[in-house]
C-alpha cells in the first residue's frame, strides 16, 4: 500500500462529521491534484499527503504549480506531512513559487502546525479550517 494511502486511512476517519470529504484519484487526467479535497462551514479546502522518510517532501512541478494557482485565486491548499508518528502541516500561502520549485520546501522547514500521538484531530481541523 502507499505511504500516502495509509496517511489518508490515519486521517479519513476524524474529518469533521458534516464535511462533505473527497479522496482525489486522478491519475494522468488533471496532473498535480492534491490528494484531498474538503468542504465544511463554507469554507473548501485542499490538501497534499506526504508520507515520508527522509526531509525531502518531493513535490512534482505539476502539484507546486495547481498549488500555487489555486492558492493565488483564493484557494486554501495546505501539505500534509507524517515522518515516522510525527504530523506536520505547511499551507502553500506561506512560501513563493520559487521556494517551492527548487525544493527549498521540507521537513525542516518551520511547519505551520505540528502532532505527535495521541493526535489532537480537533486542532488540526480547526487550524486548516480557519489559519488563512
């Protein structure tokens, strides 16, 4: 199974009850969707999984550019990274275009948001839900 696959299992469960929730499969028909999509309390939300081992969260050009574009329209897209048990959110709002193309984006960059178990999934949606 991959990484990304069992993050979205970890977290597919603790989505607020009356959000309308969309695991994002596309394939090579819309290249660079972030893996989830969510909307609740009128607010849309889109999210990039990262399951990773080392301190690189390898982002295609195609995931930083769709990120990027949607963000400039208004969007909220955020990246969601797990290393061994340890949750960390980044939002796309807060790096330019640049950064993210070279790579300068990773685990050791200051996170927005960062979990360790017992993981409080009322913080991480209230934070993605209302940090923009």
């Amino acid at each position: 199974m991959a990484k990304e696959s069992q993050l979205w299992k970890l977290i597919k469960p603790h989505f607020p009850k009356d959000a309308h929730v969309q695991r994002i499969e596309t394939g090579g028909t819309g290249r660079g969707v972030p893996d989830v999509n969510f909307a609740h309390q009128g607010k849309e939300i889109w999210i990039e999984l990262k399951s990773i081992k080392g301190n690189h969260l390898t982002l295609t050009e195609f995931q930083i550019v769709w990120m990027h574009k949607r963000r400039a329209s208004g969007g909220r897209c955020f990246i969601l990274a797990k290393k061994n048990k340890e949750l960390r959110v980044f939002r796309i709002r807060d790096f330019q275009l640049t950064e993210l193309l070279q790579g300068n984006v990773n685990w050791n960059t200051e996170p927005r948001l960062s979990l360790v178990p017992p993981y409080d999934w009322d913080t991480l949606f209230k934070f993605i839900l209302h940090s923009y």
